[in-house]
C-alpha cells in the first residue's frame, strides 16, 4: 500500500480524543510562550502568538507522529513538509484571529482571545488536515 493510498490506521474518534490530549500539550507549550513573550520580553501579543505557535507546533509534531495517528513508518520528511504547510496556514489564521480579538473586537485579555482562536482552529482545521493529509 502506498503512503498516498494509506488509511489512518488508529479509529476516528480514538484519533480525535489523542489529538485534543496532544493539543492541549502543543498548546500549553504554545500559551506559556505566548506569556512569556507577552508578560516578561514585553511582545505585543500578536508577535508572541506567532513565536508560542512554531513552539507549540514543534510539540504537536512529533506527538502527532509517534502517539496520536501512529504513523511512525511513513517518511518523515514527507510528512514533515506536509505538516510545515498545514502549520503555516494555522499560524497565519491563530496569528490573524489573536489580531482580530485583541486589536478589532478588543476582547477583555490576549489569552482569552488565544483560547478562543486555537479552540475553533484547533478543530476545524489543524485536527482534519493532520489525519487526512499529515499523517494518514
């Protein structure tokens, strides 16, 4: 079977329950940079959301690969460049979410903002492209 032809190998919802336990350690690897950007280096909160996701990316990656879709055999430079253009899109769209909460809509805090963002890009589109593209 080809790697293009391979079916995700863990069942739906199993994957869907380890995505969101390995999200929320990508995300609180990405938040606590975030607030370490923001509350000690003095970042506006836009610049630390896009530091704390490459971080939480990183993270979420390497779970992604060994634990959450069990996809260990398929090649990692593949599926690393595949997962590079799936984060850039996602970072580009928390990025542009934390601008829209915080500088248009002017959410009462930053973080509150950042929750909000990576829960609806968390699942509407990092947890699809990562099963049915990244990792299947």
């Amino acid at each position: 079977m080809t790697s293009t032809s391979r079916k995700p190998s863990i069942p739906f919802f199993k994957s869907l329950l380890r995505y969101n336990l390995s999200a929320a350690t990508a995300t609180a690897t990405d938040f606590s940079t975030l607030a370490f950007c923001k509350e000690i280096i003095g970042m506006s909160p836009v610049i630390g959301t896009f530091i704390g996701a490459l971080a939480g990316a990183t993270v979420a990656f390497f779970l992604g690969r060994n634990w959450t879709f069990l996809n260990k055999e398929g090649k990692m430079s593949s599926q690393s460049t595949k997962f590079v253009l799936v984060v850039a899109g996602s970072i580009l769209l928390n990025t542009f979410g934390e601008y829209l909460l915080t500088e248009v809509f002017v959410v009462g805090h930053y973080m509150l903002a950042r929750i909000i963002t990576a829960a609806t890009i968390g699942i509407t589109y990092n947890f699809p492209l990562q099963r049915y593209f990244v990792f299947r």
